[in-house]
C-alpha cells in the first residue's frame, strides 16, 4: 500500500519545514488530492491513523484533512475550462481535450497550528 510510504513523507515535510518544538501545536494537516493522483482517500486516511499509532507518536491527536478537487482540462481551441464527468476528457465545445490543468494533485495545502 503506497499510501504508508506517503503519509511518511508528509511527516518528513513537515519535519523538514517546521522546528520540532513548533509541530507539538499542529492541530491539522490539509492535503489536495485530485482524481488523477493514484490515492484513495479512505486507504490514505487508514495509512495515516496507522503510521500515527505504530511510528509517529508525536503526531498522535492530528487530524488529517483531505479535500478533493475535480479534474479540469482546458481547451486549446476555444480556451474554455471543462469539468471532467466519469473521465470524459471533452470540452464544452466538444472537442476531445488531454490538457489537464487540475486533477493531478497531491500536496499539502494548508497545516493549522493550535492557537
């Protein structure tokens, strides 16, 4: 299950950003996963609370957001922005379109510290 080995880099991201006195106040962690990203919400969400409870302590009472964008393409003819439906890579206009401008996603978008 590759999403062990991602949770693990998320926590060494933020390890490697932040000063270890400074993440004992980290309440939540915000991620932005699109479609595309090969990652299963559910799977990740179990990855995390694993990785918590066997290895990183530290993290113990952390909330782990995920927050889902859908697929847009833009169209090269037209210059319109598409929402992909059931992975139906058409433009509004009707011209098959491959250029996907969002839906790829995986990072940390936003990590909340207690105040």
């Amino acid at each position: 299950m590759h999403e062990i080995s991602l949770v693990r880099t998320i926590f060494r991201t933020l390890e490697a950003e932040f000063p270890a006195a400074g993440l004992d106040g980290l309440e939540r962690i915000e991620l932005k996963v699109g479609p595309l990203s090969n990652v299963e919400t559910i799977l990740l969400q179990n990855a995390f609370n694993a990785v918590v409870e066997e290895e990183e302590q530290r993290f113990q009472g952390v909330q782990l957001q995920v927050n889902l964008v859908p697929i847009l393409i833009e169209c090269p003819e037209c210059g319109q922005r598409t929402e992909v439906e059931n992975y139906r890579f058409v433009c509004q206009c009707g011209r098959p379109c491959a250029n996907v401008v969002q839906g790829n996603e995986l990072m940390i978008e936003r990590v909340v510290f207690k105040s």
